[in-house]
C-alpha cells in the first residue's frame, strides 16, 4: 500500500493595526506577519473600504507574501488607481522585493522606507 504524507505548514495570523495619518487624507494600516492565502481576508476587506486619498501600507513586519498575497496588493493597487488614490508600500523586506520582481509587478508600487518619509511624499 503506497502512502503520501502531506506536510503543513501551521497557518500563521496576520494582524492589521489600523492607524490614522498625520494627515486626514492618509491612513495606514501596519501589518505583523506573513500575507498570505490562508490570512488576507481582513487585509483585502480594509483595503476595499478605504476611501482615503493615500492608503500606505507598512510591512516592515512582513517576513514573506505568497502569491495571493501579491494579487492581493495588486487588487489594491488597482483599486486606488480607478479612484484615484494612492497607494504606498513601507519597509519592504528583501524576501518580500523579490517576490514582487520575479512574478514583475514592483513597477506597479511606490516604495519608501519609513512611514515619515511616505507621508511626506504626499
């Protein structure tokens, strides 16, 4: 009797800090731990309802993002263009970079490496 073992890997959470910016037309949402298929619902929900003129997502505490993920950002940067939005990226990591490049969508996103530096951009 031939047997195949599957091996998972434990889900890890993601926890989103909803935080206003210095400004009333920015809001940021910090992120804490892997975006992934198994976690992202809540991240694409806020994403969806926000109406802010700039959403900047900090994920200098993202240690990796699968695909979904990445759809997931790319949804949101969809999402702010047709509104006329913006959407800015914080603290990427170089795991999270690559990931970005080799499936070619980093073009797409606007990076910056502090939360004061992206809010001074706008």
């Amino acid at each position: 009797m031939l047997r195949t073992l599957v091996f998972c890997m434990p889900q890890e959470p993601l926890t989103i800090e909803d935080i206003s910016g210095s400004s009333n037309e920015h809001r940021i949402l910090s992120l804490y731990g892997p975006v992934t298929i198994g976690n992202l619902y809540e991240l694409q929900s806020k994403v969806r309802a926000d109406r802010s003129a700039t959403l900047i997502l900090d994920l200098t505490k993202v240690p990796y993002i699968d695909s979904a993920g990445i759809g997931a950002l790319v949804g949101a940067y969809v999402t702010h263009q047709k509104e006329g939005s913006r959407l800015l990226l914080v603290g990427i990591n170089e795991r999270v970079l690559n990931a970005l490049k080799v499936t070619r969508v980093e073009q797409f996103f606007t990076f910056f490496d502090t939360l004061a530096s992206a809010e001074q951009s706008t």
